[in-house]
C-alpha cells in the first residue's frame, strides 16, 4: 500500500513537471571557477533529483552496512522464534496424544528460545512424570520457576497436581503449605490441600479450612456439605478407636451446633454414647432432635438404648403414635422397649404389627426370642424361618421331586419327616 501510494505521487509529480516544462523550460547558468554550465532549468531539476536519489540510496546501503551484524543476529533471533513456537505447538499436540517421549524432546529442544519457556517447561514436567522419571520432572520444574521467578503459584500449583498424581503425598504437603503462605487466599490451592488432606486421611487438618471451602462459591454447596459430613463422622470415629472419653466428648464440641442434628452424625455419636453405657445421654439427644426432624434411623437407635426407666421412654415414644402410626421403624422400637419394660404382651402386638407393615428381618428376630422366652417354640421356630427366608440372597433350597413327594406323603399321618415346603421351591 505504502509503494503504490509512492508510485502515484511521483506519477503525479512527474505529470506536473512535464507540463511546467512544456509551457517554459527556463533556463540555467552555472558558474564554479573556471567552469561554466549553461543548460535549460528543467533539465538542472532533473539532474539534481537523480543526484538526491543516488545519494538516499548510497546512504541507505552504507547504513545496512552498518547495520548489517545486528540485522542478522535479529533475524537468527526471529527464526528461532518461529521455530520453537513450531516445536511446542508440536510438543502438546504429542503431550495430548500420548507421546510422552516425543512431546519431551519437542517441548525442551527450543525451550530456551521460546516465548513461553513456562509452557515449555511445565508442559515437559507432565511428559516426564509419565514416563516415570521424577528426577527430570523437578528438574523441568525448577528451570520453570528460573525463566519466570515471578510465577511460583502456577508453577507450584503444577509441581504439586504432578505429586498427588504420583502418590507422592508428604512433597505435596509440603508444596501446598509453602504455597499457603505465598498466596493465602487462593482458592485453587485450598482446594487442592482440602483434596490432599481427605486422600490421606488427615481429617482434623481437613476440619480447620472448611470454613473458608464454605465461602468458594465456585464449588457445589451440596458437595462441601457432603465433606463436611465426612470429616465430622470420620473424627467421632477416630476418637472412639482412642478409646479416651474427654476425646469424644471434645470432637462433639468442635462440629457446629448445625450438624448436631444432622441424622448421621447424631446417629454416629449416640451409637458411639451407647457403646460406652452412656445411653441416659444418647436418649436426650434422640428425644430433641426426632421432635424436630423424623429420620427412621434414629427412631430405630431409640429402641436400641439400655435405659433406666425404659417405661418412660415406651411412653414417651408411644406418643410420638398420634403422627407416625403405621410406621414400622416406630413400632419396631415400642417392641424393643416393651421388652425392656417386661411388656411381654404389649411387646408381641407391637413386633407383629411391624412385620405386618413392613419391619422385616430384625423385628421377625425379636418375636422369635420373645416367643422361644415365652415358651412357644413352634411358633417361634416358624418365625425364625420365615426370617432365614427373608434374608437378602437367601434363595429357596431346590429339592428333588421324589423328596418333595415324600414329604407330602409323610404330612399327611402323625411323624412327617420335614415341614411343609414353601410353594417357591420347584422340582429341579
């Protein structure tokens, strides 16, 4: 764009001398000691525009001469550039496809005249660890922190990805403490700790930054609910493999007075209170939350409780009858305390009442014991059949047709020789 608008300048020029020219061509005298020129003014114009030119060029030529040492290390410069953007565009087409060793070699070749030597070398970082070679993997990290000091998160941040993937937890630690104290409240780190610290399972340091993992809104609520779940119940059992009271006790103080009602770790800690002869505890706390949120699985622990006055409790859980009548849990629950009680009658209607709605396995077994107690073995067996049966992957026993026959014969005298066979048994 530039020659041609030259081009047409001088077009336009040369145009409008020619026509100055042919209305006066003028005349010139030149004089310079002995010398004399005599020659038209148009012709004096063109000779000293033909001069200008020779000497711009001369003088352009004599400055690339200069110049020229300089001109060539820019142009190396420049094709080494080219060069080693071709090389790492290559090298993570490789590092993408799998090519470790290949995508090694083009990532570090021209790495020192790269643009972006980080890339280069962070990129390189990863193709090493593939490959297994943890020596050369620092080694590209280190030369990454080099080129560009000024970037230790994101270098740190790839150092650490790289040793979590590795299983190499005790560096990691380290690398995210370190970066911890560079960049306080970078939530990408935090998150990392947060993720390395449920790996290994190191839950009381995972307690102390939920706080600030509640506050990421960039991370699903539901999911840091989630964790913070794990993280309380993971502690309730740490301290009860302590086997020390006042531990308990302390990990109950630490989770926040939101989660105490939460089912499954009120669950976890009034089963762990009821491990320890603590049921008295463990029954206030089931009492207060169920009169504020009805979950089956405290309901159910409620009639787990060894209690004093188990009357009490039979009534206090009777009334909670008025809203959950035909709710099997809850009277499975008033069988386990009527037994308690020395109900034995009340017992029995309320543990055949379960099983009518549904109880299933555990309420069968409770009948069954009352019923041997009770003297009534008969029954007591039929009920505990019926239990066996009812056990998950339990499937009927297939019994040949002439035992099957038999069978039936014998049912019909005094002495049969095995009781009657459920109607899902099927001749094999």
């Amino acid at each position: 764009m530039k020659l041609l608008l030259q081009v047409c300048l001088f077009l336009v020029l040369g145009g409008l001398a020619a026509w100055v020219i042919e209305k006066d061509s003028g005349y010139a005298f030149l004089a310079w000691g002995n010398w004399s020129v005599e020659l038209s003014l148009a012709m004096l114009v063109l000779l000293a525009t033909v001069a200008a030119g020779l000497l711009y060029y001369l003088l352009h030529f004599l400055f690339g001469l200069i110049h020229l040492p300089g001109g060539l290390s820019t142009w190396r410069r420049r094709l080494r550039q080219r060069r080693a953007r071709h090389a790492l565009t290559q090298g993570l087409v490789e590092l993408a496809e799998g090519h470790w060793q290949q995508a090694e070699k083009l990532l570090t070749r021209h790495a020192v005249f790269s643009d972006t030597p980080l890339i280069n070398y962070l990129s390189a970082a990863q193709a090493a660890q593939r490959q297994g070679s943890d020596d050369r993997r620092d080694a590209y990290i280190r030369l990454a922190h080099q080129h560009m000091p000024t970037a230790d998160v994101a270098v740190g941040l790839t150092q650490a990805e790289l040793q979590i993937a590795h299983q190499q937890f005790e560096q990691a630690l380290a690398t995210l403490k370190h970066l911890r104290e560079l960049a306080p409240r970078h939530a990408y780190v935090l998150r990392l700790l947060a993720s390395l610290y449920q790996q290994v399972g190191d839950w009381e340091q995972l307690r102390k930054p939920l706080p600030e993992l509640k506050k990421d809104r960039t991370r699903n609520p539901e999911q840091l609910d989630e964790l913070e779940v794990q993280v309380y119940r993971a502690l309730l059992q740490e301290a009860a493999r302590a086997m020390e009271v006042s531990r308990l006790d302390s990990v109950w103080q630490k989770i926040p007075r939101s989660l105490h009602q939460e089912p499954r770790i009120l669950g976890d800690y009034t089963r762990l209170l009821h491990e320890r002869q603590r049921d008295e505890e463990a029954e206030q706390l089931l009492r207060a939350a169920l009169k504020k949120h009805w979950h089956d699985d405290l309901v159910a622990l409620y009639g787990l409780l060894d209690l004093t006055e188990p009357s009490a409790a039979l009534t206090r859980a009777e009334g909670w009858l008025a809203v959950h009548e035909l709710d099997p849990v809850l009277l499975l629950t008033l069988g386990r305390l009527s037994l308690r009680a020395g109900l034995w009658g009340k017992a029995r209607s309320y543990l055949e009442a379960a099983i009518a709605h549904g109880a299933g396995l555990a309420a069968r077994r409770e009948l069954g014991r009352l019923l041997d107690a009770l003297g009534e073995q008969e029954a007591a067996a039929r009920v505990y059949r019926e239990a066996v049966l009812e056990q998950p992957g339990t499937a009927p026993v297939v019994l040949p047709a002439h035992i099957r026959q038999a069978n039936m014969n014998l049912n019909n005298g005094d002495d049969p020789l095995l009781p009657d066979l459920p109607d899902a048994v099927a001749e094999s």
